[in-house]
C-alpha cells in the first residue's frame, strides 16, 4: 500500500503575535535555533517514512511561494491550495480527495506543521 503525507500549514498568524504575522505565520518561522522552520522540521521528520513526492501541504493559496522557498523539493502539483481557510476536518477532505485520485487506495498519515517535537 502506499504511504502519503498530508501536512496541515494553513493559518492566519494569530496565536504567536508579533513574532507570527498574517503573512508570515508560525509555521514559516523556526524556534529551534536550528534555522529551519516548523515546516521544513515537519518534512524531515517524515522523509525516512514518506518519499517527497507523496507528501502534500494544504495551505492557503498566500504561501505558496512561502512553500515552494522553504520545500523547493515539493512538487507544485503536491501543494494543496485551499478555497478557503475552514479549519481541520476540510482540510484533512482535501487531501483525502488528492491522494485518492492520484493513488486510489492509499494510507494518509496527518501531520501538523506548527507542533514543535523534540524528541523524534
């Protein structure tokens, strides 16, 4: 069976105010002092599970490029982006529709991009 990835990296930037903007949300930022953002951390942690081109990010359609700078190794068609912004159980739809149609059966694994993980 194949493995997918869907991370979640919508938001607007509210809950780490000033330092997470509207255009520039938690997710984009790092905190680790490693210089990689909460994003690009999420990414790696599941690269040895899940190949770069079966994982999806559903964003917003304003990080994209966000996206497209901090992944360069996502394939464009893997970004999701959504009409608008309806929480969690949306998303998670969305991405269920992409990898159903791109691989029929296949399991999903859901993953936050904001959630700092110390321990791998």
């Amino acid at each position: 069976m194949v493995v997918t990835a869907l991370i979640m990296a919508g938001g607007l930037g509210e809950r780490f105010w000033p330092r997470s903007r509207r255009h520039l949300p938690k997710q984009f930022l790092s905190f680790t002092g490693s210089g990689k953002s909460m994003l690009q951390l999420t990414v790696e942690r599941i690269l040895p599970l899940v190949a770069i081109d079966h994982i999806f990010i559903a964003t917003g359609m304003e990080y994209q490029n966000l996206i497209l700078e901090q992944v360069p190794e996502i394939p464009l068609e893997n970004i999701l982006c959504e009409p608008v912004g309806k929480n969690t159980a949306p998303c998670i739809g969305l991405g269920a529709v992409h990898i159903e149609k791109r691989f029929g059966e296949a399991l999903m694994l859901v993953l936050a991009s904001d959630h700092m993980i110390h321990y791998e």
